[in-house]
C-alpha cells in the first residue's frame, strides 16, 4: 500500500503488456473525468513510448475554469506511475461523486500552476537534490540544513534565500507527501 494525499492506495506491480496497460490506464482516467462531461480533447495525458521507463506520469485538465494537474513518480515504470495516477484520480471523484469531499476540496486537491514541472525541478536545485530525486526524506534533511544556515537569525542569514528555501520545500512536500 501507498499513503498520498492522505489516503491509501494500493500499489500495483506490472509484469508484462507494460504498453497495453499503460494505454487502459490512461483510458480508465478519461473515464472517471467524463464525469465531468469532459472528453479525451479536454484531458492531457502524456504518454511514453516505452511504457517500462522510469519515468512519471501526469494528467491535466481544465474544470471549473481552474487548471488542475496530477503527478505520480514513486513506481519504477512509467505504467505503475499511470496506473497510481488513475487510481488517485478514480477515488477523488469518487469521493466527490459521493459527496464526501465538497467541489472546493477537490479542485484544492488538483489545482496547480500551469507551470509546475518546472516550480518542480527549480525547488530540487534550491535544496540541492538530483532533479528526479523522490526521497522526500533526503530533500527534508536538506531543507532543515539550509533553512538553519540561512535563516534571518543567523549572522549570515539571507531574508530573500531563506524564503525560497521555504518555498522549495513547501512545492515538494505537497508533491511527494500531500
């Protein structure tokens, strides 16, 4: 099982077919949004063309006039990846289907800057870890060091630097832990 948001998923090994069932997870995710009356034209979801790469996997789409945007990179396979987004994309509609989780709860869930991939990769440069690092243990430490050295307190502590560190960590934890 996987916590994320809070909630927990299981964790799905693919072993074969990795293409095939990369291509039924991504038709499982425009299916839990037609929900929303949205169509295949309304919903991105990259695919790579070697279903078996270590690589993420993301969803986007536009509802309610707000740009909203998953990201799943905890697996070794670009499928498992998509397989954990439709998963977390199937339940929160679910859970607001059922009206368990109000529409505002939803979009705070999903809603993302239009450019977060790179607010992603900046926020790994400014705590100083590799740019596909998802140990968000290691990037914690990192931050606590550098927050530490940095913090307006300290005799060499820098206001505007100490604030990005913040914001840095604050992107990744709501990346890797929310």
């Amino acid at each position: 099982m996987v916590t994320i948001k809070g909630h927990e998923f299981r964790d799905i090994k693919v072993r074969d077919s990795y293409s095939r069932r990369a291509q039924q997870y991504k038709n499982k995710i425009i299916s839990a949004l037609r929900v929303f009356r949205l169509d295949e034209d309304d919903i991105e979801i990259p695919m790579e063309q070697i279903a078996m790469k270590n690589v993420a996997a993301s969803v986007t789409f536009y509802l309610w006039d707000e740009h909203l945007y998953y990201s799943y990179k905890g697996s070794n396979k670009f499928v498992e990846n998509l397989a954990m987004v439709a998963q977390v994309i199937e339940y929160f509609v679910n859970l607001l289907n059922d009206e368990k989780i109000s529409k505002e709860e939803f979009l705070k869930e999903f809603a993302e800057d239009g450019d977060i991939l790179e607010q992603r990769i900046e926020a790994r440069k400014v705590l100083g870890v590799e740019e596909d690092s998802i140990d968000f243990e290691d990037m914690h430490e990192k931050y606590k060091k550098l927050s530490k050295e940095h913090h307006p307190d300290m005799p060499n502590g820098d206001t505007e630097r100490f604030k990005q560190i913040n914001r840095a960590h604050k992107i990744l934890k709501r990346e890797l832990r929310d």
